[in-house]
C-alpha cells in the first residue's frame, strides 16, 4: 500500500522520465506539471504539460475494500482505496518546425519504452532535489505497480474536457491512464481476540508431501517452539551413509579389470532429505518413510536468522548421489545445483506465527486524562523482521464492559531486527493483551484458567 502522497510521485515520476526524453529529441523543451489554461499561465513555449483530471476508483480493487467497518461504523482493518489516474499531454511549440508533433511522439515513444513505473524509477523521482516534498512517499513499496496505458479519447470528450479551460485554445492533445495506486487509511482500527481452535489445513498433491502441520496438532498454530511435522510419502533417502561407504571399500578392493566392468557405474540415488522453508535450509530430526519431524527450537542460529513470519512455503530436497564421494558435505543450495543433480517435492505453504519475547518496552509518553495521547513502543520478537514486512501491534483492553481494541503499523525500518518500535496515539488508559501480527500472521497468546493472560501492558 502506498500513502497519501502517492498520486503527486506518479505525477512527478512521468514528468522526470519524460523530461530526460523529450529534451534529447527537442533541444530546449521543458515539462511541467500546471492546468493547461492560458490564463493560470506556466504552460512551457516548447515542450510537454502533464494534468491530472481525473481521478476514479479501479474496477478490480473497487470490491477488495468491503466491509471494512462493523455497523456501527468502527474500522475493522486497515482501509484502503484503489485508484485509477487520467491525465491529459499537451504538446507546445513551434508549429511551423511541427515541434508539437516531434513532442507527441517522444512522449508516446518513452510510455512504449518504460511503461511501468518500477521501484528504482519512484526512487529516484524521490531522492530528486526537485521532489524534496515527496520524501516521505512509499509508493515504491506498493506491491503492485503503476502502469501507464493510451486512452481513447473521442473529439467529444477532448471537447468536454477543453471546455473546462476558461478562455484557452485547444492544443494537441494526448491522454493516458495510470493505475492502479493503492492509498492505505492512517486511522487506527481493531481486531477481535483471536478464535482458540480451528478445524483448517491444507493438503498437498503427488507425489511427496501431504500435509504440514504441528506435532502439537493439526489445528494448532505453528511457531519456532513448535515440533513440525510433514507427513507425506516415500520420505526416506533411497540410500544410507553406511551403504555408501561399503560400496566404496568394494570399490578399492576391486582392482583388476574384468572386477571393475561387472561393478559398473552405479546408478543415481535419493540422498538424505533436506528441508527448505523460505530461504533457510533445515537439517531433519527424525526421517521416515511417511514423516518428517523437525524440532524448529533447535534449528541452528544462522539458519534461524532466515526464518520469516507470516506464510512460508516449505519444500524437500534431496540430492542425488551415486557413490561415497558424492555425498554433499553441507546443506545443499538448490540455486547451484545443475539439472538432474537434486530433486525436490511438491512445495506446501504453510504460516509461522511470531512470538513476543519478554516485557513490552514504553518509550516516552505524554498523557492527558484517561487517555495516553502519544507513546512509543518497543517490541521485540524471535523471528527476524525483514525491512519490506508489515507490521502491526494489536492491542486488546483485559476490561468486562466494552473492552478498547487499536491497531497500529510499525514504524518504517531501513534494516532487519528482531525488535520493531510502534507510535500509538488516542489510546484509552488501561491493561492490554499485546499481539504482533507480520505479513497476516498473528503472535500467540498465553491462556491459563481459559483466559487470555499474556503478553500484556499497563497503560496507566
């Protein structure tokens, strides 16, 4: 999602990318961004004008946004609004040298070439000395990106549109659409406690792996304390250490030619399983023919440090070997590996939900009554957080009678820590139940006598 200052970097990235084509082409025109009135003024004598005149929600992310509020008007998530930009190239300059012409097919020519407008384009429209007041944009962050695509303009809609334009002569025109700009809402809303038990999995094809769940059960949530298991079929390597190796010392004992053409060359073989999650590369505890298990505590740290939250897509590789001295001293990087020297299972997705460690940190904080106007929190959790996550804190009032709910996004990071800072505003005094949730997976709660008792904050 993007902020408010979305729709003024789209604006400003087609005037940049634009101004460097369009000034090769025809020394000395310029690009601007002012209404296209003769009497507003600003218009260049030779060049490109950019306007905005339109603004309208995008059919596909029209919908994406329902039921945001209960009844009674309360946010139960994070609003956003998804729009579609129309904007209007007109064309200045000398019509005798048909320089207005020359522009239109520049400007036409640079859409063709560069029509989306990446991450490394907005960048740089941002950190421009021109565009200082865009600074703050996150546009670039947007999942989805900007496309500028022609739209058809009939002589009765440049008519409609000219005639805005008090007391201004028509000029050669050509309009295009930008979209979509996804606008995320900056109000905070609330979540629900979380429901105790589900009866949801997810099942996967032939021929491996059929489904990832925790030893603790198959409803239950999945989190780096957990026992995870993957239950499947044919999960055993096709060959051991110990058969290997007895191979290999026939091998030196046979030492006459006749001996070595009856042994041959030994076929290719599934080696022992290696379990990819994300970008960490996991060594199994306990392998066999229809389970895996794998003890995520005693996950080596390095490998722990590459661990996300949120939904991770776990796969098992096998490398395939034909003798003693094939057999891979390391975890495998299947990146490295050429065709036909690993093979791999069905890959399965599963969610690995954060946990919060110890107390949660508050940093400076101003109150006013029964409400805590501002203050900052810290709060630190066992999973690595990466720069691009979303992060949200989720607070939940422990109250009897109509119990305060809030959540707030996380402060933007420019590396990846295990703890995340959060501004909280407008919150009224009392005690809290504190859940983390990264990328849609939530943290977990601790629950004694049926209740939900930690982690927690006193804001009084």
């Amino acid at each position: 999602m993007s902020n408010f200052l979305a729709i003024a970097t789209v604006t400003a990235t087609l005037q940049r990318i634009l101004q460097t084509a369009v000034q090769l082409d025809v020394p000395g025109a310029n690009v601007t961004t002012v209404r296209p009135d003769a009497a507003a003024g600003g218009t260049p004598e030779v060049g490109v004008n950019i306007y905005l005149y339109q603004a309208t929600p995008n059919p596909a992310w029209r919908n994406a946004d329902l039921r945001n509020r209960r009844p009674k008007g309360e946010l139960i998530k994070q609003a956003q609004a998804g729009l579609d930009l129309y904007y209007l190239f007109t064309f200045y300059g000398n019509e005798v040298e048909l320089e207005p012409q020359r522009l239109l097919g520049s400007t036409v020519r640079t859409l063709v070439d560069q029509p989306t407008l990446t991450a490394e384009m907005i960048q740089e429209t941002i950190q421009h000395p021109s565009f200082t007041f865009l600074q703050d944009s996150t546009l670039a962050e947007q999942v989805d990106r900007v496309t500028i695509v022609p739209s058809f303009l009939s002589t009765d809609d440049l008519s409609k549109i000219w005639s805005v334009f008090f007391q201004s002569p028509y000029m050669l025109s050509f309009a295009c659409q930008g979209g979509a700009v996804l606008i995320e809402g900056d109000k905070p809303s609330g979540r629900a406690l979380p429901v105790r038990s589900r009866q949801f999995y997810a099942t996967g094809n032939q021929p491996a792996i059929d489904r990832v769940m925790s030893q603790a059960g198959g409803n239950q949530p999945i989190s780096l304390e957990s026992n995870l298991l993957i239950r499947g079929r044919q999960l055993t390597a096709e060959v051991s250490r110990e058969q290997l190796e007895a191979e290999y010392q026939r091998a030196q004992q046979l030492r006459t030619r006749l001996q070595t053409d009856i042994l041959g060359n030994p076929p290719l073989r599934r080696w022992q399983p290696q379990i990819q999650i994300g970008e960490a590369k996991l060594l199994p505890h306990v392998v066999n023919d229809t389970e895996i298990r794998l003890t995520l505590s005693q996950v080596q740290p390095a490998e722990r440090q590459l661990l996300r939250a949120g939904v991770q897509s776990l796969q098992i590789l096998y490398p395939l070997v034909r003798s003693f001295t094939d057999i891979p001293s390391e975890p495998i990087d299947p990146n490295s590996f050429e065709l036909g020297q690993h093979i791999s299972t069905n890959a399965l997705p599963f969610v690995l939900c954060p946990s919060v460690l110890g107390e949660v940190r508050i940093g400076r904080c101003e109150r006013e009554g029964d409400q805590i106007v501002m203050a900052e929190l810290e709060v630190t959790t066992d999973v690595m957080i990466g720069t691009r996550q979303r992060v949200f804190l989720l607070l939940n009032q422990r109250a009897s009678e109509k119990p305060a709910v809030y959540i707030f996004a996380a402060q933007r990071r420019n590396q990846e820590a295990t703890t995340v800072t959060f501004v909280i505003r407008e919150v009224k005094a009392g005690d809290y139940l504190v859940r983390l949730q990264i990328d849609g997976a939530e943290s977990l709660l601790e629950v004694e006598a049926e209740q939900y008792v930690r982690p927690r904050i006193d804001l009084r």
